[in-house]
C-alpha cells in the first residue's frame, strides 16, 4: 500500500537505484503534477505551489519524459506508476477545491488514455481554506463531499485520494502565554507576552492577527505601584524578541488585559510550533499538554 510521490526525474532515479539496492522488486509511484491548465482554478488561494512556475512537482512535459523510467522493464527497474498527485495551493474554498481536483483528474485520465498506462490512482492533495480572521467559518466539508462524490462518479476507474492539513488540525491547538507587561507608545497600547512568534509564527508569517481570547487570572495583585492594564482599548500583543516582527495580533479592542492574565491564542494545531524559529534569543520552550476529547 506505500506509494512514493515522486516530484523529478532526478527523484526517480534516486528512489529506482534505492529499491534496487534494497532488493525490492516493485515500487509504486505517483507523479507529482505541477498544472499550469489549473492556474485559473487558484485566483482565491491563500498560498500556490503550482498552477504558475514552481519548484514542487513536475510540468506536463517532464511527466511524459519520466514515463520510460516507469513503463515495466525500462531504465526505471522497479519503478511502477501507479498514478498522479498534485497539491497546488493551500487557501482554497469547497467549490474551487472540487474545481482544482477535477482539472487534475482529468489533466491525469488524459494523460493515461494518450500513452495507455492504466493509471489507477490520483490524489488531489490538501488546502482546503481556514479563516482566521473568522474561526468560525469552518470549510464545507459538505459541499466539497458532494463535489468529490460527482468527480468520483464521472471518473469510475480513478480512486480519488485528497490530504487535507490545517484545515482538520487548525482548530485542535491553542497556545497560550501570559501578559508580562503593558505600555503605551505614540498613544497606541502594546501588551508583551512570555512568548511570541518564536513559539507561533504563524501571524508573522501569513500577516494576520491570531485570534485569541484573554483569560482574566484571579491572582491579587501583590505589588506596591498600580497593575498595568487596559481597558476597553485596542491592544497589540507583542512577544519579547528584539524586532518589531514580533507581533501576535495588532490593535485588537480587549475589555480588559492586565499584566498576570493569560491571552490563549486559537488556531494554533497548525503550522504554528512546528514552523517557528524557536531558538532565536534562546528562550525557554512552551510546555506541551495534550488533552482527551
Ligand atoms: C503535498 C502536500 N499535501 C498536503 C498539504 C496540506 O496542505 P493544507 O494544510 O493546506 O491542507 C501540504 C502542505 O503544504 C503539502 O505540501
């Protein structure tokens, strides 16, 4: 049941030379498509790997020059194609998902019936969109079903395989840090957490505010001066690295924000951890606690 997405001929002949070396007789491959023909389908995606020049996957014609590496016997060796993959864009609603998946299924079926290779399998790979400027608008997964099942329908030979990401995981994180002071610059309110975007850099890098609520602590406030706070304000919640990049969420009106209250930051089950630079001025890591449903 494994199957090697395979995104160059170089690739190829690295994977080919590998079984070979293993002693395997038969390697199943798909042939990661980059398809220019399904541009027009990406106008809405928040990021694009293919549809345009890109370094992920193949274009049209070096899929057909990698098919002799795959036909059984030719200089592939144990190669085998079992069909075609594409992930072109991340960012995409239900109807342009099923658009998408529906320009690669037949880009692949074509592409079989010209050379007759009986390609049993195409995956149209993940993206479905997440807002996070609107954590409740979920993708709908309805609409893209009953969009997928059509697409299954007109192509009864393909099974149709997708590799959804964020949008199933987004919502399963949150990342949550405490308020260590507050200030105000040029009449704007600025809050500095324990952490920042080297714990989630997802804000940074996709330029939105991550959502988040704020958890009022009920600790007394033991201090001899006055707790800094906010109210009824708009706040930039800012982490402690040394570059103004290091921005959470700007001028986001609170009720209240006191210094020792925690913000819990949503969305955060994906790409927020994993894709941070966590090591930048060495601060400590966050803690990780995982919860049963
Ligand atoms: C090949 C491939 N498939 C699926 C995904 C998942 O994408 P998403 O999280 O947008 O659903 C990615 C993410 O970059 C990817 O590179």
């Amino acid at each position: 049941m494994e199957r090697f997405h395979v995104e160059s001929e170089q690739e190829l002949r690295l994977l080919a030379g590998a079984a070979e070396d293993a002693g395997i007789d038969t390697v199943d491959v798909l042939l990661r498509v980059n398809l220019p023909s399904a541009g027009d389908e990406l106008g809405g995606a928040a990021l694009a790997m293919g549809g345009r020049p890109s370094p992920f996957g193949l274009d049209p014609e070096a899929v057909e020059r990698c098919l002799p590496l795959l036909s059984p016997g030719g200089a592939g060796g144990p190669l085998r194609l079992r069909g075609i993959h594409a992930h072109l864009a991340s960012g995409l609603d239900a109807p342009a998902q099923v658009a998408v998946a529906a320009a690669i299924a037949d880009w692949a079926r074509k592409l079989s019936e010209r050379h007759g290779l009986g390609i049993t399998e195409v995956n149209v790979g993940g993206g479905m969109g997440v807002d996070y400027a609107h954590p409740d608008r979920r993708f709908d997964w309805a609409v893209y079903g009953r969009g997928m099942a059509d697409l299954a329908l007109r192509h009864s030979g393909l099974t149709l395989r997708i590799e959804p990401g964020r949008a199933l995981t987004v919502y399963c994180g949150w990342y949550v840090t405490e308020v260590l002071d507050i200030k105000h610059s040029g009449g704007e309110a600025f809050a500095v957490v324990r952490g920042g975007t080297h714990h989630i850099r997802t804000p940074a890098t996709k330029q939105h505010d991550q959502p988040f609520q704020v958890l009022l602590g009920d600790k007394a406030w033991a201090r001899p001066w006055a707790r800094p706070a906010v109210r009824d304000e708009p706040v930039t919640l800012v982490g402690q690295l040394c570059t103004p990049k290091d921005v959470l969420a700007g001028r986001i009106p609170v009720a209240e924000l006191r210094v020792g209250d925690r913000v819990a930051f949503a969305m955060a089950g994906a790409y927020a951890w994993n894709i941070s630079h966590h090591d930048f001025l060495m601060h400590p890591r966050p803690g990780f606690h995982y919860l049963d449903a």
